[in-house]
C-alpha cells in the first residue's frame, strides 16, 4: 500500500480506535474470542463495547429466559421477545451491531451444569467474563479458570455501585503508552555522538542567526558542561545554589555579540525553552522501578525451553543494560519537538535515532543467542527484530501483572475504607443468597420483608465480623444494598460495561495498563477506588 | 411503536427502578419521597439531549431505559462510516441519513412507550421558547463553541425576583459530558449555583496551532509538513478550482496533501506522513472509543435520574476520568468565577483611555472574553450604530475604518453601554465602558 493510497472500508470505520491501538492491536483484538456468562444487562453492556470495535468472536452462556424485567434494563431484548431463550436474543441484537463479529450462545445446560460436566473447553477463550454470577457458581469457575492460566473478568452491579475484579495468572503490558513521559534524552549520561556533535558548537563562532536557532537541548548541553568545568562536577546541579550557578551561566551564552538593543529586548525563544525545560532534562538516567523487577523476576533468571518469549526478551534487554548499556536500557530515539531551524533538529534526531537503531541490533542479536540456546529458535525469526523494536522503545514501562486468585473475601470483613465497605456489603449480600436463595430486599411489595431481609443482613455481618459493633457507616451501607435488592440500573451497568470492556481490550493487546485488580465504583458520589485484593 | 401496556405490565418492568423510587435509604437526596407515583413523574419529565453523536447514542438508550419516555433530540449531522466503531443506533445502510432521526427511529422501535422527537438541526436554529420546555438538558457536544452556547441560552433564561435574588426554578439543570480517546468528563451545572462552562473554560485543552515561522521557514515534525501544505501551498495553487476549500473527507484532497507533503517532508529529511496521519491533522481528528463514550454517558445519564427522582444525591459536580493506566477517576466541584461574564449577573465593564484605538478594545475584549467573531453595537444620541460586524465581506469593510479611530472620535463617552455579540454566545452581552481623558491616565499611572 503506497503512502497515499486511500484506506479501505474497515480502515475507515476503525479509524478513530486505530489511532489508540494501531493495526497490530486491531488484528489482536480481531483475533480474540471470549466468553460472557450472564447475557443479562451487564454483561450485554461489556460486550456491546468490544463488539463494536471489532472483536473476533464471542460465546454467551445463559440459561435464563428474556423477562418482562429485562426489558426494563436491558438494550439487547425486546418485549415482544419475551419468554423466548435470553442467550440467543442477546447473540442476535450484539450481532446486528456490528456483522464481521461472529456471535454463538449456549443456553443450554446451565454453567452450574457445564461445570458439573467438566466436559466445556474453556480454553478457546482468550477472556472469560462473569457479569453478576453468584458466588458459588462464581468460585468453582474462577478456580478452574486459574488452573488453565485463563483471565477471568468478575463484573457486578448491584444498585448505584459496580465492581470489577480482575483474575490474571501472568499478563505481560507491552505498550503502556504512559500519559505523561519524560524523553529519554541522557544529558547526563550523554551519546557519544550527541557529545561529538555539541563539540563542534561553539558559542563564540556562531552567526547570529546560528545563535538564535542553536537548540534547547544543544544549550542545556554545553550549560551543563560548562558548569561542570567550572565547579569541578561530573553529575547534575541539584541544590537550589547550583541550579542558580546553572542557570547564570545560561544566561550568559544567551548573549551574542551581533545582538542590538533591539534583540536585547526581545527574549530569546530558544534560550526561554531552554529555561523552561530544565526540570525535564537535567534528571538522572536510570533504570525504571518496573524494568529493575522484570529483570530480578525468577521466569527472566530461569530460563526454559517452555518459557514465553516476553521473559527472553527481557533477559535479552537485562545482558544489554549490563554490558553495552553501562547500567541504563536501549535508548528510546524519540527527540521532542524544539524552537530551531529544519536542519539542527533533523541532526538531532539522526543522532538518538542511530543510536537506538544500534541498541536495538544488541538487544535482537542477545535474544538469538538466547533462543538458540533454548532451542526456541525457528522461522518465525522474521517477526522478532520488529518486535524487538517495541520493546526496545518501551522498556521503560514493560510490567507484568499477576493477581491474586479469587478467595473467600471473608477475612476482608473488618476493612474500613468506605468504598471496601461496599465491596463487603455485596460479599455479605452473596451469603444471604446462599442462604435464602434470594438478595436481601429483593421483594417490593413486602415493607415487612425488607426489615426482615435487613436484620438478617446485619445478623450474617456480626456473624463474620471479629467487632462487637457495627459502625454507622457499616449500618448505612446494609441499609443501602437492601433498598437496592440487587436492582440492575441501566446507567450503572453501563458505566461497568464500558470500563470492562476497555479491561479486556487492554488484556488482549497488551497495550495500556489493566486495573491490579479491583475497581469499586461507588455511583452516588461517582467515584472510583482500586484495591488491590 | 406503542405497546399497549396496562398499569401492572409497566409497573413489573420497570421493577428495577422502582426500588429505588420506592424505598427511601440513607444516601437519598434529602428533598426524596420515595412514592410509587415517582416512575410516572420520571416518564413525562421532558429531557433534551443535544447531540447523537458518539455520546448522544449513549444518553439515549441510558435514558430510555432509566424510565424516560419524552426524549428530544438534536444534531444536524448525517452518518459517515467513520461513526460506526461508537455511535452503535446507526448501520452502514444509515450512511448520509440523519442521525437524530435515525437514533430516534432506532430507541422508540427496540424501548416501545419511549417517545423520542429527533431535530435535525444547530442548537441556535432555536430559542428560549423551546429550551424553556425542557426539565433537563444533557449534551453530548463535540465544540466548545456549542458548549458556550448552549451555557449563555440558559443563563440568559434566568429570572431574578425584585431583590435580584435568582429564582431556582427558573434554573435548568445542565449535564454535559466530553470524551477525548481514553479521557473523559461530565458535569452537573446549576447556574447560579456550581461553575458554569465559561467559568471554567481554561478546563478545555488549547486548540492544537503551529507557529507561522516554523510552518514557513521550519519544518521539524510531518504535521509541520502537512500544514505548510493546507496554509500556504492550496490556497497558492487551488489544485481543484477556484474557490474549493478543502474538504478533510475527500480522498482525493487528502491525496493531494499527502503527495505535497511527502515532498516537503522529504527535502527537509523528515519522515511519518501517510494517508492516515495527514487526515488525522487537516481534520483535528480526535480519537475515540466506545467504551469511554458509553462510560462518560452513563455518568451524566445517572444524575439526570437522580436529579429528576431525588432518590440519591448528586454528585459534586466535576468529574474527570481517564482508563489509560488502571482505571482513574476524580470528582470535585470547579470554583465558580464571581465575574463570570455569563453566569455571575454582573455587567462588563472595561475602563480604556479615550484616544485608544478601537482596535485596541477589540483586542481586549477578544483575548478577556475569549470571544470568537465579535459583533459589536452601541446607540449613540439615540441611534443604534454597528461598531464591528466581520460576519459578512459587506459589513467587514464597512467597519474597518472603524478601527484605526479611537474611542472618542467613535462617538463613545463615559458610561457608554455597548453590545457585543458572538457566536459563542446565545445573547449579547452588555459591556459598560468607562473613559478616562488622557490626563487622567496619564496622573493615574
């Protein structure tokens, strides 16, 4: 395809997604399959925001019926649907959204049957996500999904508050496109060839015009050097008196012996960006925290045969910090935009380009070596140096994310962080389930009921609490959950469904970083908390 | 479609509701009834929805199945296939229809009793008569332009009783949200009460522009490249005829661009520009997603139910969220400018010297009042006089001699009450200017 060919029909309807996540991320998510149990509000609402994005296949398992309540709540049925099986209806409507998404159902038997079975495979599935199971259900599932090393995806509503928990063996984050990054330009640790080239500047046999396009980050260079020169230092001025020395001496290149009054008064652009981006530039070079634990991690220190690439490569990139790298990672090569003429800049770029380009080449010929080692070399080599390449340019940020697995939450009971208090109450709601096979206020037209239902919730909370009394704030958010009776609101399901949605998106292309591992979504104060279960 | 439902067939479907509008609990709004008369009350509530784009989508079928049922709508834009990956109402046999009535159409077919009345037009096709129907008025707008726009039609709807005290029922609740890729934000505005939008414009990122000299003289990046093509090389050649704008959905424009582009990029050795990247800059185009749409469209469909049942309070006011790295979201309520030149209900006054250049107090009120295409009139010995109107070639050069005068010679004196309109705003605003002679500046200073 020619730089200027015009995109085709899936470029253009992706467009707005792809500049998020790429071609290479649109064809994982194309390649993905995942399985929803609960094809009831919730969990329609999650796979509507993967359907349309293009995600490869879905399974729903449901056994359920399309209810006169579910159309009360739920997009993906219909009144005159009633009655009829609720997987399939759903299958249909998410299908209709997008028609390249291949869309099955189970309706029957039962998960509570599959399970039993133990015949169903769950590992065609890249994801599985349970939208409002109940619990017993939930943790014969999850425990099954641990042991085949599958991500599971626990959604809830229940009310105006949602959570999401996350249960992932080992996911590796890629491409964490962090929000906020400072470019790796090592005035500290300077390229030789950067070195060279602010080497044959100087200040006394610039032209003026040279001088007034001489950029930022050539100034800060030679800044630097001479403060060093000056105080016979070989690091970074820190204290606030050698910022000051610092910034003296900048201000002292600033002038120019072919500037008039008139530039005098005048600031000087380039030698203001200089200033203004001091706190960026001048900071040591090192290792990230994340990379310095991937590289301390056991699966990088032993390396087998059955390994996953992910963890050779980090050994890869580990031997290039020790020996070529002299303790810091491949460079990244991205030089930021700066005030200064075509010419410097493109120069500049050449430098931190080439150099990553040659720290790359390291890094690939280490992770030969490596594989050839663990006999893991074969002809899908021709993948490997692009690959490379991305994680040479993010390896700053590579991480691993392995949650715990999914536990009895009883020992979580005497936490007092509000949004936990939520994230109790249902667990304590699921035991009343277990008991009454019903949630608490769950009956309307019974007020009697609900004060019933509410004693017995706060009965069930004494039960597992080691605490005497409960706390008001305790008492408060019992109360709350039995108004709410397991109400499913559309709103919130939806607010759930599209942060899911986004989860599983994040764990199918290994770009941006999954929530460790769970959000409490508190719909009354709309707010959010992670805890990490 | 209507679907003859009886008292009890409603009342078992919206049964998910009704517990909530039912039951009271400790986290309820403290002006809450819990009544069984609450789910009628929300499915005549007249609810606006501005927009059925990417969030307008989401408000409708969040709102349609929170219980309203008198839903109007509002976009002047047709369907492009672009829409189809978040604005899930419309399929590709939908492509150059309208999309308010196609969401219309869509809601009322799959939620039958909801009744959804769409308009297939700009905000300011309307006026106060018609926003004034309305209880509540959600946007899912993509301009900041619009936002404001919308912000001074309310305002302007206020009512002050004799003591110039705001009457809260004249007030319209306004919910607004705003995604850009994996950010979002929406907001409850009560004005009078929280920040409006033009309190708080410094919220909104900056408008993406280069330089002038780095596009000319230059070239550092290939978005450079690109603009030295649509800012200087088309309207030199007019590749397509005469008066042809540039069109950023025409394949062959962009074709043409990226062609010119590539050639300035590579002799000035920069790389990067392709079809997608060069229409990515002409249009501005902002990325997007349907899961951050459908999250920041729940959030405002959740306080348009709980401003219309009471049943929870509201959230205090301002929410940002972003799913970039975990999942993050803050909520806090913007402080509200007490010289809000909208919301604050309090006149403009600027003080300039006399003999200052028109030009000057354009200046001024331009970069202060972030204004866009000012119009601006007075009355002077009782005749209405047009100071500065840019909005036709006709009026342009009828007050450009304007400027080069200076305020006296405009026929302007102390106290002088000017009008200026713009297309930020709904209604004029009234700007009182005070004149200092020369003299006295000059002792003032």
């Amino acid at each position: 395809m020619s730089k200027s060919s015009a995109p085709d029909k899936k470029q253009i309807q992706y467009d707005r997604q792809l500049r998020l996540w790429g071609d290479h991320g649109q064809n994982a998510l194309e390649s993905a399959r995942v399985c929803l149990i609960g094809a009831n509000t919730l969990g329609t609402e999650i796979l509507k925001a993967l359907v349309l994005p293009g995600l490869g296949s879905f399974t729903i398992i449901d056994h359920q019926l399309v209810t006169l309540a579910d159309c009360g709540s739920n997009f993906f049925v219909h009144p005159s649907k009633i009655d009829e099986s609720r997987a399939r209806i759903t299958c249909e409507f998410l299908t209709q959204l997008n028609p390249d998404v291949h869309g099955t159902y189970i309706d029957k038997p039962s998960i509570d049957d599959l399970l039993k079975q133990n015949t169903f495979n769950f590992s065609q599935f890249n994801i599985v996500i349970t939208a409002n199971l109940p619990m017993q259900t939930l943790s014969i599932l999850a425990n099954h999904l641990w042991t085949l090393k599958i991500p599971l995806i626990i959604a809830r509503t229940y009310g105006f508050i949602g959570t999401i928990r996350l249960q992932v063996f080992e996911h590796y984050v890629i491409e964490a496109h962090p929000d906020d990054t400072i470019p790796d330009l090592r005035l500290d640790r300077p390229l030789i060839t950067f070195s060279n080239y602010c080497n044959s500047i100087h200040f006394d046999c610039l032209t003026r015009e040279e001088h007034l396009h001489l950029p930022s980050l050539v100034i800060l260079f030679k800044t630097l050097q001479q403060w060093q020169k000056q105080y016979n230092r070989n690091d970074l001025p820190c204290t606030r008196i050698e910022k000051d020395e610092f910034k003296k001496i900048l201000e002292k290149f600033s002038h120019h012996s072919a500037y008039d009054i008139h530039d005098h008064n005048k600031s000087l652009e380039n030698f203001d960006e200089a200033k203004r981006t001091i706190p960026s530039r001048l900071i040591k070079t090192n290792l990230s925290s994340t990379i310095k634990e991937l590289f301390q991690d056991q699966s990088c220190l032993e390396l087998t045969n059955q390994t996953e690439i992910f963890w050779f490569i980090i050994h890869a990139l580990k031997l290039f910090t020790e020996n070529e790298g002299q303790g810091l990672l491949p460079v990244r090569g991205e030089v930021p935009d700066m005030i200064t003429n075509t010419n410097s800049y493109v120069k500049l770029v050449e430098i931190y380009q080439e150099q990553a380009k040659k720290d790359c080449e390291i890094v690939h010929n280490y992770l030969c070596d490596l594989l050839k080692k663990y006999n893991r070399l074969s002809n899908h080599n021709l993948n490997l140096h692009h690959l490379v390449q991305i994680y040479c340019k993010n390896a700053s940020f590579l991480k691993v994310l392995r949650t715990t697995a999914i536990k009895n939450e009883d020992d979580l009971i005497d936490k007092t962080e509000s949004d936990l208090s939520w994230y109790i109450g249902l667990h304590l709601c699921d035991i009343f389930y277990e008991k009454f096979h019903r949630y608490p206020g769950e009956c309307l037209l019974d007020e009697k009921q609900f004060d019933i239902d509410l004693d017995d919730l706060k009965q069930i909370s004494k039960q597992q609490s080691s605490k005497n009394i409960m706390s008001n704030n305790k008492q408060d958010i019992l109360e709350e959950l039995c108004r709410y009776g397991a109400s499913e609101l559309h709103s919130i399901a939806a607010f759930i469904g599209g942060c899911c949605a986004q989860e599983i998106i994040k764990l199918i292309t290994h770009q941006y970083v999954p929530v460790d591992n769970t959000l409490i979504y508190n719909g009354i104060q709309q707010a959010t908390s992670v805890f990490k279960l | 479609m209507v679907v003859p439902t009886d008292d009890s067939t409603t009342k078992k479907q919206w049964i998910h509701l009704r517990r909530i509008l039912e039951r009271a609990g400790p986290f309820k709004d403290p002006n809450f009834e819990p009544s069984t008369e609450l789910l009628s009350a929300i499915e005549s509530v007249k609810i606006l929805i501005i927009g059925a784009g990417g969030l307008g989508c989401e408000l409708l079928k969040d709102l349609a199945l929170m219980g309203f049922c008198q839903i109007d709508i509002i976009d002047m834009d047709t369907i492009d296939l672009a829409n189809l990956n978040r604005q899930f109402l419309f399929t590709k046999a939908d492509i150059g229809k309208s999309k308010a009535e196609v969401a219309a159409k869509f809601i009322m077919n799959r939620i039958p009793n909801c009744n959804v009345t769409p308009h297939m037009n700009k905000i300011q096709d309307f006026d106060a008569s018609f926003y004034s129907e309305f209880r509540i008025i959600v946007c899912g707008l993509d301009s900041v332009v619009a936002r404001r726009w919308i912000n001074s039609m309310l305002v302007s709807m206020l009512q002050y009783d004799e003591d110039n005290q705001l009457i809260p029922s004249s007030i319209i609740p306004l919910i607004d949200g705003g995604t850009e890729g994996f950010k979002g934000n929406a907001r409850v505005i009560m004005h009078g009460f929280t920040s409006c939008i033009e309190c708080t414009l410094d919220l909104f990122p900056p408008q993406v522009n280069f330089p002038q000299c780095t596009i000319a003289n230059n070239p550092r990046l290939p978005e450079h490249c690109v603009e030295w093509v649509t800012s200087i090389l088309w309207p030199k050649e007019k590749p397509f005829g005469q008066d042809i704008k540039i069109d950023g959905d025409n394949v062959e424009h962009i074709q043409w661009i990226v062609e010119h582009a590539t050639k300035r990029a590579n002799d000035h050795n920069i790389t990067g520009i392709n079809f997608r990247f060069t229409q990515g800059v002409v249009k501005r185009i902002i990325p997007a997603v349907a899961s951050t749409n459908a999250v920041i469209a729940s959030i405002c469909a959740t306080e348009v139910f709980k401003l219309a049942s009471s049943s929870v309070m509201l959230m205090n006011n301002y929410t940002m969220f972003n799913d970039i790295e975990g999942i993050y979201m803050l909520t806090y309520p913007p402080e509200k400018k007490e010289d809000c030149p909208i919301c604050s209900n309090v006149p403009i006054r600027i003080q300039m010297s006399e003999t200052s250049k028109f030009q000057e107090f354009i200046d001024l009120l331009i970069e202060k009042y972030h204004l866009i295409a000012p119009l601006i009139y007075t009355e002077i010995n009782g005749n209405s006089k047009t100071l500065y109107m840019t909005s036709t070639e006709q009026m342009s050069e009828a007050t450009r001699p304007h400027l080069k005068m200076t305020l006296q010679e405009l026929g302007l004196t102390n106290g002088a009450e000017l009008l200026v309109g713009d297309p930020a705003r709904a209604s004029s605003m009234r700007v009182i200017l005070t004149l200092t002679s020369s003299m006295e500046t000059s002792t003032a200073k």
